[in-house]
C-alpha cells in the first residue's frame, strides 16, 4: 500500500529526527571516549621510564571546580599577578566579559560593559593610581589616557556591531590593563625555601621568543607564581640550552614535549657541580603568598584549592618531570595543546599535579603545526632578563 503524502512527510521528519538523535549520541560517545583516552593517559607522558597511568581518585574528581574557567592566556597571566587593587580587577572584569557577551551577541550587554569600563578611568583615577609607585605615576596617567582612547574605539565597534573591529580593540585595551596592573606589583620578594638555595629564581616575569622549524612562539613565564621553574627555564634559555633539540613527543590534542639534551641524560647537568639539575613541584595556591614545594595538592591534601596558574589554556607551559617522583623535573618542559572546549570548565587531573611556569601568548597557529621530529631552533629572553637572579 502506498502511503499518503501526509504519511511520508511524517516518515521523512521521522526519519530526520532519528538521524539527528543518533548523530547526537555519537558525538556524546566520541566525547565521551576522549575524556576517557585523557584520563588514563594524563601523566604517563613524561619522563621515561613510561609512566602507569595515574589513577582516579575519588576525592580528586568529587573536588573539580565547575564553572566558566578563563581560557585565554593573557587573562590568566593578569589574574596572577600580585597585586591588591579592586578598581583595576573590576575594570579588567568589564572588559574581558565582553568575549562573553560577543558568543551570544548582546551588544547592548557590551556597549554597558564598556561604558562602566569609561566610567572607572574617568570617576575613580585616583583609586586606579594609589597602587602605582611615585617613579611610575605620571607614565602610568599617560597609559590611563591610551587607555581611553582605546576605549572610545572599543565603544564605536560596539555600537556599529562590527565583531571584526571590536575584539582586536577589546585585545589592545586590555594590553593597557595588564601594563597599568604590571606597573601596580610593588617589593616583590622571595626566598627561596632551604634546600634550593642553589637554584636559579625569576622575581618578576621574563618574555622568550623561540624560533622553531615551523615559525616563532612568544612564551611569557612567570615567576610570581613559580620562582625556581620559571628561573630554571629563563637559565637554561639564556644557556641556549634549547637551541637544536627536537620536540621529542607530539600528540595532536594534547601535549607536545622538548628539552631533552642528547645522550643518556633526560636532564640538564650543572657543569659547576657535574650533577643533574632537579626541580621541586613547585606551586602557588590561591590566596597563599608561597608556593608550596615538593607535594602534589593531592598528596597534600588540598582538593577543594586551585593553583593561580592552571592548565586552562591552549599553550599552557609546565616541567615535565617522572611520573613518580614530583621534585625529578630538569630541562623537559611540554605545552598543553588540549582545547578546552572539549571538557567542562576545570574538569583536568594536571592543575595541581605538574608545575605550570608560563603561557604561549603569541604563536599558537605554529603550536598547532610542530610536530615530533621538529626543532627548537633557538630561543631568547626579549623582556626581563633583569629578573633573573642567580644563587651566590
């Protein structure tokens, strides 16, 4: 019997609908077999020996933080820096919402965000200046009035509803935040804990350029939040420790690995001392003013806290190190290529288990291209070698 074109409208948007369901359950399948691939291979691609697979625990995954976790670098970078100012944190909020606001298109959202930001620069300057030292001040009011001048932009962007022109213009404002926030860290000082004395430091932060066989990586590493590994690298950079090696381990989608020297060893040796340089796990908790060393969060206890520098974003920087032994990191060093859209906000097993010491703020179409069998073939400290200190 045939059936009535009414009967076969309703059999194609059956058809149809099944279609899209079963399309839906597949990709929940994929995603869920990513996660699961993720989970059993997190941590069992550093150092050799291989590494077995780090366990579950069950604490660890009651504790994972929910919500929207910051994905972008430079965002990560503003957050971590020691400072104590809540008109320029609620400025730099304002702005950076604004990519929030641009995925569901609520431009009137962002013209308010925008003229909140206006308003903090013209009503509250002597707030945003009480935390700038007297020798920075008037560079500072000259950066406050860029600042507004970029705004201005921002806002005609905004009002024209030209995405094209409003992130590059939200982008160069708050490159103005973050100088106007640098220019905030005042008496920065760190002694390093007994034991690693003997170890390079970073007090502040330092920019690398790194030439690769595929195009150029700008990194920012940061040593307010991770003196002795940020030091470490900024050592062996300045070194050219790096210049030459391969990228020994590359998975697309997840980590790409380099730093280690040829021959037997995994790691750098001191000429001073003809030993191997080890670094503690060394990181920095929220709301504590030291890292804490030699100890996973796990380990330590502290499920529920976040490290101020977290595997979030695409080109997280961190020291690779043997599965078990946390202070066995040297010279290897590997860059988180796992996109994070592709798990809930905070849902990773790194943050607290591996050291992070910086990000990839520019290059990360080159990231996205290296391979294993390509090369580092130089790297250079750009900005703030000044900050390395090296032990007496």
């Amino acid at each position: 019997m045939k059936s009535s074109p009414l009967e076969g409208d309703r059999l194609v948007r059956y058809t149809e609908g099944r279609q899209s369901w079963e399309e839906t359950v597949k990709r929940r399948k994929r995603w869920l077999a990513v996660l699961v691939i993720l989970l059993c291979c997190w941590g069992t691609f550093l150092l050799p020996p291989l590494a077995i697979a780090l366990p579950v625990a069950p604490p660890l995954i009651a504790a994972l933080p929910q919500g929207n976790a910051i994905t972008d670098p430079k965002a990560l970078l503003r957050w971590a820096l020691p400072i104590d100012n809540p008109t320029v944190r609620e400025l730099q909020k304002d702005l950076e919402q604004i990519s929030f606001w641009v995925r569901g298109k609520q431009w009137s959202k962002i013209v308010s965000n925008i003229s909140k930001a206006k308003t903090i620069i013209r009503d509250r300057t002597a707030d945003l200046l009480q935390s700038i030292p007297a020798e920075k001040q008037e560079a500072a009011k000259t950066l406050l009035a860029e600042l507004e001048t970029s705004l201005d932009t921002l806002q005609e962007a905004a009002k024209a509803k030209d995405r094209s022109q409003l992130l590059p213009a939200k982008a160069a404002a708050l490159d103005k935040v973050g100088e106007l926030e640098a220019m905030m860290v005042q008496n920065f000082s760190y002694t390093p804990p007994k034991g690693y004395e003997h170890l390079p430091r970073l007090l502040g932060r330092a920019t690398v350029e790194m030439e690769t066989t595929k195009g150029k990586l700008t990194i920012v590493v940061d040593g307010y939040s991770a003196p002795l590994t940020a030091g470490n690298f900024v050592d062996l950079v300045q070194r050219h420790f790096y210049d030459g090696l391969p990228f020994t381990r590359a998975e697309e989608s997840y980590v790409l690995q380099a730093g280690d020297p040829p021959g037997p060893e995994v790691g750098f040796i001191d000429p001073k001392t003809n030993q191997y340089r080890a670094i503690p796990l060394e990181i920095l908790v929220e709301g504590d003013k030291y890292p804490l060393y030699g100890i996973t969060l796990e380990d330590a206890g502290r499920y529920l806290e976040h490290p101020v520098l977290p595997f979030s974003a695409y080109g997280t920087v961190a020291l690779a190190r043997p599965n078990d032994d946390p202070n066995g990191g040297s010279s290897q060093f590997f860059f988180l290529l796992f996109e994070p859209e592709l798990t809930p906000a905070g849902l990773n097993l790194l943050d607290g288990r591996y050291a992070v010491f910086g990000y990839v703020v520019e290059g990360e179409e080159t990231l996205r291209q290296l391979r294993q069998g390509d090369k580092i073939l130089s790297a250079k400290v750009v900005d703030g070698l000044e900050n390395l200190v090296q032990p007496a």
